[in-house]
C-alpha cells in the first residue's frame, strides 16, 4: 500500500450532509450503519446495546407502530411550523438532545460538539453528570439553552456541589434520573469487558487497529475521562471506583426537597413509567416528567414509553409539563408522541449515531432528517403546527393500549374557515 493510501485510511467522514457518507444517510438506521462502521465493536455495543435480552429496547421502536395516524384532508398545509416551547425554553423543533453518558468516547470533543450542533439547530440540550466534557466546557461551546442530568450521589456534598456548578454555569432545568438504583443488566457490555471510563487494553486496542479513523482522533486528542469527577490524582481504575460505588440506591421521594431547593428551578424527574408515580411526582412540586425506560438499558421488561404515555398524560398532563424518551427514531414517532398528549421528545442513540458518522455535521444530519419527516408528517396529517396535534389525530391498533380520552377531542369540531 503507498503511503498517500495508507494515510487516507485516517480521514474523517466528509462534514457535509449533502455529500459522501452523511449524504447517502437518508434516515437514522443509515447513521447506524455509518457509526457501526466508525466505532469499534465495544464501543458500538456500548451505544447500541441495552438490558439482558433487549426486549425493552426492541419493544420500544416497535410500540410506534401500534398507533395508527389519522389524516384531515382539504386543509391548506402550505406553512408548517414546528416551533415550541420545551420546559420553558424556546425550542425550533418538539425535539431536544437527552443526556449520554461517556459522548467523549465517540468523538473527542464529545458533549462539546453535540452542545454546538443543539445551538446551530436551536434546540435545548442535555449533558449527563457522566459526560466526558465538563459543565463549564459544555457550556462555553453553545448558546444553546442546557439542561442538565442528575444522578444522585452517596456524597451528598458532592452532589450538591455539581447542583450549584450546573446553576452558576447557566444550565436552565435539572433532570433527576430515578430509574437507576442499581445499572442494568448490560450484557453487550460485560461480554466486551467495558466500563466507564474504558481501559485501552489489548482487546479494545485490537479492534481500534480496525477502527483506524476512530483511533486516530485519540492518538491526536485527549482520552475520555468523566469530566465532572475528573481529578489529577485519580487515575481512570480509581475513578470508576468512585463512581461506580457513589449512585445512591436509597433515592426516595424525600430527598426531593432538599434537590429543588438546591437547585432552585425547574425539577424535572427523568425515568417515569407508571401514572401512580407520576401523580407522586405531581404532589411533590416536581415541573415535569420524562416518561423514559432508559432506552431499555435498565429494566429489562418494563413497558414501552409511547405505551404508557397517555395514561400518564390523563393522570398529570394538567399539572406538569410530560415529555417522551425511549424509542424515537422517526419524525411519525415524535408526532404520535405530541397527539397522544407530549410537549416533546427527547433523542439518545439518534443524535449519537449521527456523532460517531459525522461529528458534529452528524449530529444535526440526524436531527435534520427527523425535522424533515415530522415536518412532512404534519403536513399529510392536515396540521400547520405542532400544537394542533391531539388524539382526534391517533388511534390504536386493536389489541394495542388504548389512548383514553383526551379533551381537544371531545370538543365540537370548529366551523370551516375558507381555504383551511
């Protein structure tokens, strides 16, 4: 092989959406196949994989399709506007980037160009207190409104301390994970030997040898560490020891106080399934839900998010803002989610795919597609916004969970106005 051959081995996926790689991904299972083709098996598994058999995960995509869309027609559908408002902050699309841990480990500027594509799409971004980059590095790469994901620690005092890092960097809303009293089953993971922050061994070196792109960036950048526990004297073996051994699985309904009030803005509890923990949420003052599983990368088993979301809506929807996790792969999905009573979704593996194909670029290629879809959605549907979507729009298959009732449907179907 000539030097110039073997050289061209290292570049990165061209930064363009409309050409090379990122150019022939016309949907988020392309950037699948791209990111599968970029990253190493483990690390791959790491973003791709979920809980013990997968059968959350795999459920989770395939919930959507048991709701059926319900079309108007004779409507003008010549303007389709897809701005709303996402926990307070203004937002161009229904859609914001959801907290993933270890994002350093896909590209090295991790969280930093994820935060950067959020502001150039103008939509709200989350980072995960297990980001690679920290609060303030995240912060200073975007405008872009942050919100930010708690885990609960041991250390209260630490935990405390990050609250307060993420208020006076300027991050907007607090997300408090409650799904994660102990981590889930991940036998991908296990199999390949990986852990957060990773260890470069001689397996990982030997699939990075035929990952040569993915390699490059870190013989040339900085390794991953976990960029809010990050210490100088720690080396990577002491830090997962730390952080593996600091989740606090005594978590309950009363430590709520004392995190709001450290907080002091919007609480929004991240991981809810069930409408009976939803309306406890509700009593406690929380501003909003996340109906998530985790993207099935915890319980093994529990319910698709899209298949418990109206309950959860009809339970509290008039007291908390609700938004959806789990399973978004489709501009369709994140409609159902909206007819079925959602502000909005949030996005993991879509957005993350997009960053190992492309970076930065890649990150708003995925975003981009499912704009384009839910734009077209809306259209076929007879809605010119995304606040005119309501169950009178869904309805579900026999044999799936029904959607219940819902108050913009029971009204009286409003008189036509010409040309509408």
């Amino acid at each position: 092989m000539k030097v110039r051959e073997f050289a061209s081995l290292f570049k990165p996926i061209a930064e363009s959406p409309q050409t090379g790689r990122l150019g022939r991904c016309h949907n988020i299972q392309d950037l699948r196949r791209e990111a599968r083709r970029f990253l190493p098996r483990a690390v791959f598994d790491f973003v791709d994989g979920a809980a013990q058999d997968e059968r959350t995960v795999r459920r989770n995509n395939e919930a959507f399709g048991d709701f059926d869309l319900l079309p108007r027609v004779l409507r003008d559908v010549g303007e389709v506007d897809l701005r709303t408002e996402l926990l307070g902050c203004p937002s161009a699309l229904p859609i914001a980037l959801a907290p993933t841990g270890g994002t350093g480990l896909i590209r090295t500027e991790g969280e930093c160009d994820v935060a950067a594509a959020a502001g150039r799409l103008g939509i709200p971004c989350s980072l995960s207190t297990m980001s690679s980059r920290s609060i303030e590095e995240v912060a200073a790469a975007t405008q872009t409104p942050l919100w930010f994901q708690l885990y609960v620690v041991r250390d209260r005092g630490r935990c405390r301390e990050i609250i307060q890092r993420a208020r006076a960097a300027g991050y907007r809303a607090l997300l408090v994970t409650v799904d994660t009293a102990v981590t889930g089953g991940r036998e991908r993971d296990l199999r390949n030997g990986f852990m957060l922050p990773p260890t470069i061994g001689p397996r990982m070196l030997g699939q990075g040898i035929r990952r040569p792109r993915w390699s490059w960036q870190f013989l040339r950048g900085r390794m991953p560490t976990l960029g809010n526990f990050d210490d100088a004297s720690l080396g990577l073996r002491d830090q997962r020891v730390r952080v593996r051994g600091q989740i606090d699985p005594t978590l309950n309904w009363d430590d709520l106080s004392w995190i709001t009030e450290t907080w002091g803005g919007p609480v929004v509890l991240k991981g809810v399934v069930s409408a009976a923990d939803a309306r406890l949420a509700a009593e406690a003052g929380v501003r909003g839900l996340v109906v998530s599983n985790h993207g099935g990368r915890q319980l093994d088993g529990a319910p698709a998010t899209i298949d418990v979301l109206a309950e959860i809506v009809d339970a509290v929807g008039d007291r908390m803002e609700v938004l959806l996790d789990s399973g978004v792969r489709r501009g369709a999905d994140v409609a159902r989610a909206l007819a079925l009573g959602a502000s909005g979704c949030l996005i993991g593996r879509p957005f993350v795919y997009g960053l190992a194909a492309g970076g930065t670029v890649g990150v708003e290629r995925a975003v981009r597609l499912l704009e384009g879809e839910l734009r077209r959605t809306l259209a076929l549907l007879g809605a010119t916004s995304v606040g005119q979507l309501d169950r009178s729009f869904i309805r579900a298959r026999s044999g799936a969970v029904p959607v219940g009732p819902h108050a913009a449907a029971a009204e009286p179907e409003p008189a036509l106005e010409a040309g509408r």
